[in-house]
C-alpha cells in the first residue's frame, strides 16, 4: 500500500482580472493555496491581489503548469460563493470578441448586486476546535480566542481588540491553517430581512391572575395553536388582534411563558398563474398576431419577431399573453424597457397580471432589496424579470421569452463596456435557451425593419389604435378603432416672411388656447441635443453642408468656426444665406424655461409644468411629475426628450413640437430616423382616449422626408426613403461601423495619438488584406470637449472593419464602439 506522500502539485489559476489593460484578452495568473483548491474552479468569482489591493477576478483555467516567474496566491473566493452559468460563461466570451472587451467588462453586468464594492479583510477559524495541536505564541493564542468566541471579525476589529498591527501573526496562522482570511464585500451581500415570530413554550401553570393583558394575550395564542397547530405565530399577525398588546407578549415572554423569535422573513410563495389572466378579448389584428406569436412559443425553437404596431395598438396585450404562456408552462420571461424609471405604468401592468411573479431589477433600487431580488430570482422562485438591458443578465436558466419594448431606443445600447446592444445579446441569448424574441415598437429600428423585410426576423403588425369597446351585433364585444391625432406642420419660413416672429406659430398658439379652455392638456416638445449648435437660414430653411461629405456643417462658438466632423473641413460661418441671401441666420437655443414664460405670457393662468432634465436636477422624481399630470394639476406640460417616451396620459389633446429641425440637422447617421421616431413619439403622446386630438409639428424644412413621413404616420414611406439613404451612403445595415474615441487634456496630444492610431489601423488593415474597410477620420468628436479633456475620433467602415479593430491593441484610453448608434 502506497501511503500518499505530499506529492500534490502546486496550482495555478488563470483569472480574467478587474483591471484597465490594452491586451484585453490577457489573464493574469495566480498560485492557488492548497486550502483553496477545492473552492475555486473555473466560471468561479475570486478576490485577488494587485499591487496594493485585492481586486475581483473570474477564473478562466486551473492548472499545474509553473510560470517562469513569480506568481502571488489568489487570496479568497467571493462570499457567498459565486459562479457563472455555463451558458453566461459562452455569453460573455462572445460579448468580449464582439464588443471588443475585456473578459472581466465583458462578466460584469452578470455578477450578483453588491459585488465589487469595497472589500474588508476577514479573520475566521477553518475549525472549530480552534488551534488544535498547534504551538502557539501568546498573540497568536489571543487572536485564535477572540475568533472562537466572536466568530468571523474582521481585521480592523481584531486589531482594535488585541491593540497589535497581527500582520506576521495572521500570516502564519494562516500558514498552519489555523486560520482563514476572506474578502466581504461592505454593503453587498446584505443580511436576509427577518420577520418577528411568537412561539408557546408552555400553555400551562402559571398564574395570570393579576394580569388580564396577558391572559387575553396568551388565549388568543391558544387558540391558533390549537387550530393551526406548533407552527411560530407572525407577530405582526397577534398585535392586530383586538386585546392583544406588544407589552403583553413581551410580559409573557418574560415569563417564560413563549418565546420570540427573529426568523427569516418568508418571501412570497410563488403564486400560481392566475387561469383568467390574460382573458380580455383581443382584437382580429391583435389574434392574428397572436396565433403566429404562439405556434412559434409552442414549436420551442429559436426565433425572433418584429412587433410593429402604433402607439396605442395593444403591443403591451400581446406580451402580457405571451408571458402568460410561458409562466404557465415553468418558463421564464425577460421583458427589458428602455428605462425603468419611465416605465412605472408597464411596471403595473405586469404586476397587475402576475401578481407576486415580477421582479424588476435595476441599479437605483437599494443594495439589500436588489440583491434578494436576485437571489430569488436565481432559486427560480419568480419566473418573470422586468429591467433595463442589463436585466438580460438576471441569472435564469428557463427562458422562454425576452421582450424589448420600444426596441428602437438608443438606451438599449450600453455606452461603457460592455458595449453591448440589448437586441445582439437577446439574439444570441434565445438561441441558448430555444426561446422566442419578441421586438415591440411604432418606429422599429431601420435595420431591424430591415432585417424583416429581409426575412431574417418575422413581421408581425398592429396597424390602428385600440378603441373602446362596444357591444356588437349578437352581443359580442367589439372594438372600434381610434384614429391617430392629425398633425399639422407650419412652415416657419412663411412665419417668418409673414412677419410673425413669435416662436410659437399662429397654429400652435391657437391649439394651446383651445386645449387650456376646454379643460384638456397640451405638451410642448422641445429637443435640445445639439441645438445651439445648428445654423440654419429662417428665411429658407437653408442648412450649410460640407462640400466634401454633404453632412450638415457644425458651429462651434468657441473657435467661430463650421466644422465637418466627418473629415475636419472648417469655414467661417456665412453672415447671408449662401442660399437666398437672407440675413436672417441663426443658432437655435430656446431653452425650457424659455418655453414656460411663453406659455405663461400668452395664457395667463395656465398651469405649466417643466418636465426636463433640470426638474430632476432638483430631486424631483418622474413619477412625482407623471402624478401631477395625471391628477390634472397641469395644463401645460414643457419638455425635452422624456416625456416623449411611453407616456400615458389620458387628457392629453394637443401636442406642440417647437422645432423638428434641430435633431434633423445633426451630422449623424440616425438624425433622420431619431427625427422620425421622436415626432412619432411625442405625436403619439396625444388622443390616447378620446378622437380629435392635434399635433403641431414647426420646422424651416417641412419637405424634408422624416419630417414629412412623420406628419403622415407613415413609417413605410420613411423607411423606404431612409433605406435609400443609408446604401447610398454605405451605413448600417448594409456597411459595417466601429468607432474609436481617444480623450485628452491636452490638444496637441490628443490629435496627434488619433493620427498614430489611425496609421496603426491602415497598416493593420494592409497586413490583414482587409478589403471592406475605409478609414474616416480623425476629426474632433461632436462634443469637442468634455469636461475639459478633448475627444477626437476615428471610424472604421465595412465588412472587414471588426477583423482589424480586433488585431490592434489599443491604450485603455481609447472607447472602442463597434456599431455605433451615433457617431457624434
Ligand atoms: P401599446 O403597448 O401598443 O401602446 P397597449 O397595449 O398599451 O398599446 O394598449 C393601448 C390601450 O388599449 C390600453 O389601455 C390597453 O389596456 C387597451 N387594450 C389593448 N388591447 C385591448 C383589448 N384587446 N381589449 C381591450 N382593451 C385593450
Ligand atoms: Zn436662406
Ligand atoms: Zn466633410
């Protein structure tokens, strides 16, 4: 018989590390300590030293092969423990090739709230008898104490009590493996809540004759028990009870007569799919949907739909049932909103439907309710995720559905790394578990609109609004349908040139009076993206171009220069219109609050609420804002880009946008279809309820197709005219676009990296062969500056433009955005 000698070869760990570096794809390695070894294995969280401190790092490989060089011990696994999914695992790696990150960005947004906070040293004894037969010194005796009658403390606190620094001590401690160090993470892993219990230890033999509180009292525990038999009583459950007082069971527990106990709160059972849920009759168009939409739920293979249909046609219907089919069968549902904060009354609606199933995860939640949600979650206690994009990562094993409400916006793409866009990561996702994709939107994306029409996802629609329903013939409800609100554009230019200078048109003044009259509300919509910085003629609606790229020329008021952005060409701003020669050139930059002294001046007395990113500034919450408007405190709501999401409000009659130009005019790729979806959103916001509702749209370039399309609700016509545009231009969908934005204080270095990085990629290009691939740039960033350091960008373009950007290896510096969804 062999006797087994310490033979046992050392290991090692390679672990992706939480830290900046410009190989993303290295690892770092670590000696993994023998006490370890059966603790940390691959997909698992660790904590490991780098330079000074202990970072966060997930394990890629355990092996035995010695590097030639020194290597520090991992120092702990995460507690609680926690590893990625296999499934996450591929995931994450995929999203580290294609974002072009690092693995550990890449891990990020699925490890458990709470993680990678601040860590603190903890000291605990690996067994109970303490040191065993183990020498020890007398400090070392001391600390072994404390641990054994404190339990796990941590170090601070361990050195408070003995007054002694304990490193060496800790150290060889550790050493004999006496002792063992972890990592906690201060405000992560919160204590589960408890809930306060009252147990009877004896119903018998004593005597309560001087005290009839506790007699009452112990009665009413008598008889629970004697119904409902030994289980602990919820304390909050005896004090309702009438007689029966706080003081009293304290006075019994005194006694000896109970006990009362802090136990884990139950959370709630999972409640049974209500078999009524989702029982509304539903329209012919929403059935047919529906019908197409199931067959592809029950065939449980991967596949990916398009919901296009108009604000108001009943998209939130169908996901509601396609949810509901899902929960009924063990399945789990992901539905993701743009974001959380302005999605309370999708929120409700699927509380409403699955009482008890939804949870919804997001960052402004508290550590502790953020973290049990997750947990429950994981143990497959609540079948149905609500969230932001991140809320894709929620650890579920069962997918049947995701859902990307309104998947044309522009949050759905993560702009830190990951940078990750929702709908990538859903398709990959689905794929994994054979579930279903559902894309729900009145302006989908163009290429996503694209991909239907190219057959790669199915198109399903809802093309007229959801009215009320009436009873029909043969007593069947039925649903008449409610038309879109009429919008009305106003040429400025005539405004003008009809001297009224006012910057609210004729129309748009007597749409507001009317709506404030009669008791209805109106929005006034004000985008300010990039609005001081368009130059347009009044006169004529003229927007200076680059000669060289026919994208709208940039003012920038610091160096009085236009700027292309696409390839650096930089003019004085004209004084008269190259156009027509008028004088009347100007920069737009008619703030909110500009728009509330109007209102205010021309309708004395209406209420005016200003629903901007200054509000919020004040602490002021958007639901704060929605009750307001929904309790009929306002008349007049003034807004930028927010009110004009998902919004429902019923008084709504009359919507005012107070200029279309100024997103139009953006040297974007997406201005015109940013243009097209906003008009259509805030246009939406009106008539929700009620028929005769108006939209009036102001522009100095009504012509322009997203502005024209728009006014008719007629997305078709937009996307065809869009489609055009973008082959012709070579943007998405048809040429790829990775973009690569370097920051620096300092000008001059600034510019001259971005020149050295793109001779890097046109040499890489080169040695690869690459053939699709145009190099545009570099040129100063849209937003020159940001918080005093310069940005300057460059694009890659084409098919070939992943292969070089993924051959280069980059300063961390620089942001690598690999499809970009602006190019500001
Ligand atoms: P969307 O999500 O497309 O904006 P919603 O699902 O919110 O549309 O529907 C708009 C309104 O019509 C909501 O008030 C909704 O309750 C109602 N609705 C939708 N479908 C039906 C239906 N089949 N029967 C009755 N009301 C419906
Ligand atoms: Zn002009
Ligand atoms: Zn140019």
């Amino acid at each position: 018989m062999e006797t087994s000698v310490s033979t046992r070869k050392q290991l090692y760990v390679d672990a992706a590390v939480d830290t900046p570096v410009s190989d993303r794809r290295r690892l770092l390695t670590y000696a993994l300590p023998e006490h370890l070894a059966g603790r940390v294995a691959p997909r698992h969280l660790i904590w490991v030293p780098l330079r000074k401190e202990l970072r966060l790092a997930i394990v890629v490989r355990v092996h035995d092969e010695a590097p030639a060089f020194p290597v520090r011990p991992v120092y702990a696994p995460v507690e609680p423990a926690f590893c990625l999914s296999e499934r996450q695992w591929e995931l994450v790696q995929w999203i580290a090739e294609t974002t072009l990150c690092s693995l550990f960005e890449a891990a990020s947004p699925c490890l458990p709230p709470g993680v990678g906070q601040r860590s603190v040293e903890h000291l605990r004894l690996r067994s109970p008898d303490g040191a065993g037969d183990h020498q020890l010194t007398r400090t070392q005796q001391a600390l072994v104490d404390l641990l054994a009658e404190r339990g796990e403390t941590s170090l601070e606190a361990a050195r408070k009590a003995l007054g002694r620094s304990l490193t060496s001590v800790v150290a060889k401690l550790e050493a004999a493996g006496v002792i063992e160090r972890t990592a906690r993470v201060v405000s992560g892993a919160p204590r589960t809540p408890t809930a306060r219990y009252v147990r009877l230890i004896t119903p018998d033999g004593v005597d309560l004759h001087r005290a009839p509180a506790q007699r009452r009292a112990l009665e009413v525990i008598r008889r629970r028990v004697a119904l409902a038999g030994d289980e602990p009583i919820p304390w909050h459950d005896l004090v309702r009870r009438p007689g029966v007082t706080a003081a009293a069971l304290q006075a019994l527990a005194e006694r000896g007569v109970i006990e009362i106990l802090e136990l884990p709160a139950p959370s709630a059972p999972p409640a049974q799919p209500r078999p009524g849920a989702g029982s509304t009759y539903l329209t012919p168009e929403q059935a047919a949907a529906w019908r197409t939409l199931l067959a592809a739920l029950r065939a449980g293979e991967p596949e990916e739909f398009l919901l296009h249909g108009i604000t108001g046609s009943g998209k939130t219907e169908i996901y509601l049932r396609a949810a509901a089919w899902c929960v009924g069968r063990g399945k789990q549902v992901i539905m993701l909103v743009p974001e959380i904060a302005l999605a309370a009354q999708t929120v409700a609606r699927f509380n409403e439907r699955f009482p008890g199933q939804v949870a919804v995860l997001h960052s402004t939640l508290p550590p502790a309710t953020r973290y049990h949600t997750w947990r429950a979650v994981a143990e497959g206690r609540i079948p149905i995720v609500v969230g932001p994009r991140s809320a894709l990562f929620a650890p579920l094993e069962r997918v049947g559905l995701v859902i990307l409400d309104e998947e044309h916006e522009g949050a759905y793409k993560q702009d830190n790394p990951p940078r990750y866009h929702a709908r990538e990561v859903a398709r990959r996702l689905i794929r994994q578990h054979n579930a279903v994709l559902l894309l729900g939107s009145a302006t989908p994306d163009v290429t996503t609109y694209y991909a239907a029409e190219t057959g790669a996802i199915r198109l399903l629609e809802l093309p007229t609004r959801v009215g009320p329903r009436v009873l029909g013939k043969r007593g069947r409800p039925e649903h008449r349908t409610l038309d879109l609100p009429e919008v009305q554009v106003v040429d400025m230019r005539l405004e003008l040139s009809q001297g009224h200078t006012h910057i609210f048109s004729r129309p748009l003044q007597a749409a507001l009076r009317r709506a404030v009259e009669s008791g209805e509300q109106a929005i006034l919509f004000l985008n300010r993206r990039g609005a001081a910085t368009l130059i347009q003629c009044r006169a004529c609606g003229h927007v200076e171009q680059c000669p060289f790229c026919d994208v709208p020329l940039v003012y920038h008021a610091d160096q009085r220069l236009l700027l292309c952005h696409r390839c650096n060409q930089r003019q004085p701003p004209p004084s008269r219109c190259p156009a027509c020669g008028s004088s009347a050139v100007g920069y737009y930059g008619t703030g909110t609050q500009r728009v509330e002294a109007e209102v205010r001046r021309l309708i004395p007395g209406a209420r005016v609420l200003r629903w901007d990113q200054d509000a919020l500034r004040r602490g002021v919450e958007h639901r704060h804002l929605m009750q307001r408007v929904l309790r009929h405190e306002v008349d007049v709501i003034v807004g930028t880009q927010m009110v004009a999401k998902g919004l429902d409000f019923p008084l709504v009659s009359t919507v005012g946008i107070i200029n279309a130009d100024t997103l139009l005019h953006l040297p974007d790729i997406r201005s015109a279809e940013r243009t097209f979806q906003l008009l259509t959103q805030v246009a939406g916001r009106a008539g929700r309820r009620t028929p005769g509702a108006r939209v009036i749209v102001q522009s100095y370039t009504p012509d322009h197709y997203a502005i024209d399309a728009a006014s008719r609700h007629d997305y078709a016509a937009f996307y065809r005219e869009e489609i055009a545009f973008r082959r012709k231009h070579g943007y998405p969908p048809f040429r790829r676009l990775i973009r690569f934005v370097y920051r620096h204080p300092d000008e001059v270095t600034c510019q001259t990296t971005a020149a050295e990085v793109a001779d890097l990629l046109a040499a890489t290009a080169d040695r690869l062969g690459a053939r699709d691939v145009d190099l545009l740039g570099p040129t100063p960033a849209f937003t020159a500056k940001v918080r005093g350091r310069y940005q300057w960008q460059i694009l890659l373009r084409g098919a070939d433009s992943h292969a070089v950007a993924s051959a280069v290896d980059l300063d961390p510096g620089w942001a690598i955005d690999v499809d970009p969804l602006s190019v500001l």
